[in-house]
C-alpha cells in the first residue's frame, strides 16, 4: 500500500486527503483511529499519528477529545481549491510535454477530452 | 517497563577480530528500531551485549540505566530471539513452552497458543527434528510470547516463507499496538518490514553510519537523473552550502543517475526541476545498499 521511496506519514496524509476530495470520507465523518491504521496497513503507529497530526495541523481533520478524529466541514473544498491550482502544473503541461514529444496535434487532444463523458465518479457531486 | 538504551563507545573483540569498533547511540525505548547491518557488520555482536549475552571488551551498554551483564533483574527482562532457537535439541516443542511459561513473567500463555496454531507448529516433535522455518517459528512464538520490555528478534525468519514472515510482522505489530514495549528488529528484508520501524539504526564495521526516524530517512535520498554532464554540474551546485553526500552513481551512454543524501530544501528542489533533470525519490532499501557500501562513511548521530 505504502511504499518506502517516500516518507510514509506524507504518503497517509496524501492518502486520506484523496479520500476526502473523491468524497469517500465525507463531512464530520470519523477517520480511522491511528491504531487501526497502523495495523490495517502494517505500519508503525507513530508514523501513522504522524501523517494523522499533520492533517490536524492543516486543518483538514479535528479532534474531539476522548472520541477521535472527524474531517473538518470545509476540508473537501479547500483541498479542492489547492489541486485546482496545482492541476495544470502537475497533470496538464505534462500531457501536452508528452504530446509534443509523441507529435499529437494539440488539437486532437483537445478533441478527445471534448468527447470523453461526464463520470459520474469523478467527484462533480459537489 | 519499556527501557530505554544507551550505547557508549561500545567495543567488542573476539581474539584480534575487531566485531564493535566504538558505537555510540541512545535508544529512547518503548518503540519498534530496525537495526539494519550487512552480513559481519556486527548487528548480533551488538544484539549479544545488549542482551547480556556477551561481555563488552570496552564502552559501556546501559538497559533501563543499568549494566545488563550479569545483573539478574535486568536480563529477566530481555529477550532475544537469534536466528537459533536457544533450547536443547533433544527437547519437545511443547517442553520449551512450559520453560518458557515457568522462567517468564510475562508469559502469556492464550497468546502462545495462539501462535502454535498460527505457524502450525508440532507440539511433540523435538526441536532438532524441526524444519528451518519451524525452527524460526518456534523463536518468534517464544519472543512474543514472553512479553518482555525488551525484546529482540536477531534474522529470526531465516527459512520462513513469505506468508509465515507477514504473519510474523502482522503479529509483531498488533501484540506492539497491544502491549507497547521496547523492540529491536535486526533484518536484510527492508522492503518487507521497514514500514513497521519508527527508527533505524545503520551499522557497518562496528560503527555507527545512521541513526534517524525511519521517515526521516526516507525522506533524504534523491537521485538526479538526465545527460551526464548535466547531471554533475547541477549536483555539484546543490552540494555548494548544503550537506550533500553523493551515494552513488550510475551511468548509461549518456545518461547518468546520481543519488545524494542530505537535506533537499525547497530551493535545491525547484532548481533540479527548472533544469530538466529527473529528481527521483530513493527507496529505503536502496540507501542502505549505498550507506554500506563504502567503509569510509558518513558518521552520522541523529
């Protein structure tokens, strides 16, 4: 699941967030407990309280004392907000970097991402 | 009840072999370390005094604060698995489980059973008549099971398949999760069992090469990849006002990839990827191949 190229508490993070984003995790939703994070995915539990602190810090999760940990109300749309801004520097210039490379008029694949349809999954319910 | 441990320029001789050569680290306790060496360099040398199985030749090794050789109250709460079982050949299974149950405080026998059937384990074969891996099986069931504040597991999965060694691992963390106490994981299987690690500790030739939080060290191996001229004239800017080391290098035709080790910051990233290299992440596997590789080394406390 995690691999070993990368801290593993950054990858938590990254990964809980995504679950926000897609909506898997929704609002005032309880996350896992660091305990059964560490032994679902066989990692230490400091590492995962780690990853679990830093989305606290950032505001993305809360804490109620005694209880566990919730995602924050508005997490889902300003992590939204940050991956719009990140989408064109990480997943676009990319794509048309490796266009370029492949000699793919521009115009096909502005064609093809024309005619691919709306996916239900890919997170439009907002 | 999770002790912590000092080591002070520990030395350890056998005849003229030089097997510690002044190590010196200090383990808080009460959490999993990885101990990663290669073969000879010296990781069941140290796991001995530690253990209290071997008298230190110089230096000093604290447990909990105390000298752990020869002292009674401390080695009762030690237990270290090697990659033998450290009963009588002739013995029963179910004999070493009973001295175990009598000798151990801890012992927590439900558990015992638990992982008798868990590995399958012949209660009434004797242990020379056990397979490797059964052999092996038999020092992890014993090392979990007795429950001490300190425990060691020395290459205890020698022979073990892959499903018996993540059984193992999954074990290892959940009795952790259940019962925190202080556990060293001496190992050459990185990939398997490196997430289950807070720390590691790094050893060649007797001596200390790293000792930093798992993550942490995860965190400073990067390769630069692309033309090799390139590639020499960006890493020698990085390592101009940064503690860079370079690991190793590779190259085909004219491609070179370069690893460092050290602190990327923000900056060093956004110049490697302004010029067109390839900045790469390191696996944890990889840093150690390159960590040990060369005697002369970086010496490295946290």
């Amino acid at each position: 699941m995690f691999d070993d190229r990368s801290p593993i508490y950054q990858q938590i993070a990254e990964k809980i967030k995504d679950d926000i984003v897609r909506g898997v995790l929704g609002e005032d939703e309880q996350v896992m407990s660091t305990n059964q994070y560490a032994a679902f995915y066989r990692i230490n539990p400091a590492t995962a309280a780690k990853g679990f602190h830093e989305l606290i810090s950032e505001g993305v999760l809360y804490k109620r004392r005694g209880i566990g940990m919730f995602v924050s109300p508005d997490a889902r749309e300003r992590l939204r907000a940050q991956r719009r801004e990140r989408f064109f520097d990480e997943v676009v210039d990319p794509m048309v970097a490796q266009a370029r490379v492949l000699g793919i008029p521009l115009e096909d694949v502005v064609a093809r991402i024309t005619v691919i349809p709306t996916n239900p999954d890919a997170g439009s319910a907002a | 009840m999770s002790p912590g441990i000092e080591v002070r320029d520990l030395r350890l001789r056998y005849g003229r072999t030089v097997a510690l050569d002044g190590l010196t680290f200090r383990l808080d306790g009460g959490k999993v370390y990885g101990l990663l060496g290669r073969n000879g360099s010296g990781k069941t040398s140290l796991l001995s005094v530690l253990a209290a199985f071997r008298k230190a030749s110089g230096g000093e090794v604290l447990v909990g604060g105390q000298n752990p050789f020869e002292n009674a109250a401390v080695v009762r709460d030690i237990c270290f698995i090697r990659d033998r079982v450290d009963v009588s050949d002739d013995e029963r299974v179910s004999a070493a489980l009973a001295y175990a149950r009598d000798v151990r405080p801890n012992w927590d026998a439900a558990y015992a059973d638990k992982l008798v059937n868990l590995f399958r384990l012949p209660l009434r074969k004797s242990v020379s008549a056990l397979a490797r891996g059964q052999r092996s099986a038999l020092g992890i069931t014993l090392g979990l099971a007795t429950r001490a504040p300190l425990t060691i597991f020395d290459e205890s999965y020698l022979g073990m398949d892959a499903p018996s060694r993540y059984a193992f691992y999954d074990e290892l963390l959940n009795d952790y999760l259940a019962n925190p106490r202080t556990i060293i994981v001496s190992t050459h299987l990185i990939e398997e069992v490196g997430s289950l690690f807070e720390e590691v500790v790094i050893i060649d030739e007797g001596r200390l090469v790293v000792h930093e939080q798992a993550d942490g060290l995860r965190a400073r191996g990067a390769s630069v990849t692309g033309p090799a001229a390139d590639v020499d004239r960006l890493v020698g800017e990085l390592r101009t006002g940064r503690d860079l080391v370079v690991l190793g290098e590779q190259q085909l035709g004219g491609t070179k990839s370069t690893t460092v080790f050290g602190h990327l910051d923000e900056s060093a990233r956004a110049r490697v990827r302004a010029s067109g290299l390839e900045l790469g992440p390191v696996a944890l596997q990889d840093l150690f191949v390159h960590l040990t590789k060369k005697p002369e080394n970086l010496e490295n406390s946290r």
